[in-house]
C-alpha cells in the first residue's frame, strides 16, 4: 500500500517538473522583453538598455558625484550589488561567518593529521596555487570592470587553500585566517559607519570615482570587494581547515 | 542551434537531478550534483548573466561538493 503511494507521488512530481520545463521552455523561445535564449534582439530592444547606457570607451564619460549609483562601476551587476545591496552581501558574510561556528561547534575536535597525498600533487601545489590565487584576485581587482565581484573570488581564494589541504600541505594557520577574517569584518563596518557619518546613510559611496571603466574609478566598491573577498575567503578556509583540526606540518618524504 | 546546445543541457541537467535522487551511492550523488551546478552555470552564460555563472560554477559545482565529500568521508569513518 505504501509502495503505490510512493509510485503516485514520483508521478506527480514528474508531472510537475514537466509541467515547469513546458512553462521555462516558453519563456526562452517567446520574442517578448524577458529572458531570450536565441538572443535575435540587439541589447537596444530591451529594458536594460536604460541601465547599459554607459559607453567605457569613451573618455568623456566622466561620473559625475550625485547622480545615480549605478553610474560609478562598468559592470551593472557589480553597480547594482555594491551600490544598492551592499547590505545583502555584507549580511551573507555574517552568515557564512556564523556557520563556520557551527562548524567548530559541531564537529568533534578529535587531533587528525592531513592525509598523505600522492607526491604529483603535492610538488605541484605551488603552481596550482599560484594560478588559482590569480583567478581570485584578479576576480575582486577588477569586480567593477567585469563579471565577478568579492563573493565567488573570495571561493576561488578559498579552493586554492582546499587544494593545499588536499595536497597535504598546511599553507595558512588557522590563527592567520582568523585575524584576517577579523580585520576585514571590522573595516567593512567601520566604512559603512564612516559613510554614515560623513554622507548620511550607511554603506553609501562616498569616495568620488574617476572615468568610468579605469582601474581606480568606482570609488569605494573595490575596496569593499576587497574586504568582502578577504573576509570571505578567510571564512571558507576556515571550514577546510576545520575539518583537519591540529593539522601539524606534515613531513613528506 | 544556441537553443538546441541549450536543450540537450537541460535535458543532461534533468537527468544528473533525476539520478542524485536514484541512486543508493551517496558520492555518486554528490559527484552528479556538482555536475548539475556545472550545466546550470552554463546556461546562465546562455543567458548573458556571467556574474551569476561565476558564482554558480565556484560555489555551486566546487565548494558545496567539496565541502560534502569532506563530510561524507567524516560520517563513514
């Protein structure tokens, strides 16, 4: 008897999940102003030309302090985040933050030693390291130029560390990783509390930026995806080392 | 043919969903819900969002499948 209810739920749940694919797969081949797969329409068709209005290239196009937020950064997304939502990241942060407590809390602090690995990849550490820490920092450097930003850097950061756990290698103390986390904490909130200070409302901008599309332009959103990226990255690395507690130096022969 | 490319993902991606839920191997479905993450980051490139694609690929394919082989192998020990 519980068999066949079972049975009558996995149809239902088929039924359902065809029912979603037939409505996702209208949306992507409807010509209308909305998600477009084909992707015929030129960018000047749609909404979000209001907001891709900026030329890069152009050396006039100067931003100028008191107008819109989303002027500052070439990248949209990243004007959008750091400008009106900083608040959403900044919490997503003390989430990660509180979940790595769990973490500590929850598993046993039993002393493990990191495992041996093959000695391919522990001589080859260094350089995976060194290529994955560009891709990250390269990622929050440049998050208001292009697609990125500090959020998935400081995971690109973070997995450079869980090769080196996996390798067997410790390349950062726990200690470390915890006053970084720290500082960067602390300096995202005390920016904040400065722009409320100086300009009225918290996380607000209020360093002036450059030309659109420079290294140094959208004012404080580098800086922030700078903290957010080394806060994040500090807090990943924690779990991986978590889960390696007492993790001495580990002689390979 | 961006739609027929996009298709056969999704179909991929249905039927890497439809086996994490299947199969009796756990890192077997960790190793398939990773390679859900994969596909869905690709189609978010399809959909000119490569700030989501980013996240979703380091996230969503890389630290989650990291982080439940490491408490896999934790709990079978």
């Amino acid at each position: 008897m519980k068999k066949d209810k079972t049975i009558l739920m996995n149809i239902l749940a088929i039924a359902f999940l065809a029912l979603l694919a037939y409505f996702i797969y209208t949306v992507t081949i409807s010509n209308d102003i909305g998600i477009n797969l084909m992707d015929d329409n030129v960018v000047a068709d749609r909404v979000a030309d209001r907001y891709l209005n900026k030329n890069v290239l152009d050396e006039n196009s100067i931003y100028e302090w008191g107008g819109k937020a989303e002027d500052s950064a070439a990248n949209i997304v990243t004007a959008v985040l750091a400008d009106y939502r900083l608040f959403d990241t900044a919490l997503e942060v003390i989430v990660l933050f509180v979940t790595v407590m769990g973490f500590g809390l929850v598993l046993p602090d039993e002393k493990r030693k990191i495992k041996e690995s093959t000695q391919l990849l522990y001589n080859w550490l260094p350089i995976l390291m060194t290529f994955m820490l560009l891709v990250g920092g390269y990622m929050f450097i440049n998050g208001h130029l292009s697609p990125g930003g500090g959020f998935p850097a400081g995971a690109i950061i973070s997995t450079a560390i869980l090769v080196g756990v996996l390798a067997g290698r410790q390349t950062v103390s726990s200690h470390t990783l915890k006053v970084i986390e720290a500082v960067a904490g602390i300096s995202i909130f005390s920016l904040a509390t400065m722009g409320f200070i100086l300009k009225g409302s918290f996380f607000v901008n209020f360093l002036e930026g450059g030309n659109i599309g420079d290294m140094f332009s959208a004012g404080l959103i580098p800086i922030f995806y700078t903290l957010i990226a080394f806060k994040v990255s500090a807090e990943l690395s924690g779990v991986y080392l978590e889960f390696y507690k007492g993790g001495e130096e580990h002689d390979h022969a | 043919m961006m739609i027929l490319l996009a298709s056969i993902l999704a179909v991929i991606m249905v039927a890497a969903a439809i086996w994490v839920l299947i199969t009796p191997n756990i890192l077997n479905a960790i190793i398939v819900f990773a390679v859900v993450s994969l596909v869905a980051s690709v189609l978010f490139i399809f959909m000119h969002a490569p700030d989501v694609a980013i996240t979703e690929a380091s996230i969503g394919a890389g630290i989650t499948s990291a982080l439940f082989i490491l408490a896999y192998k934790r709990i079978s020990e």
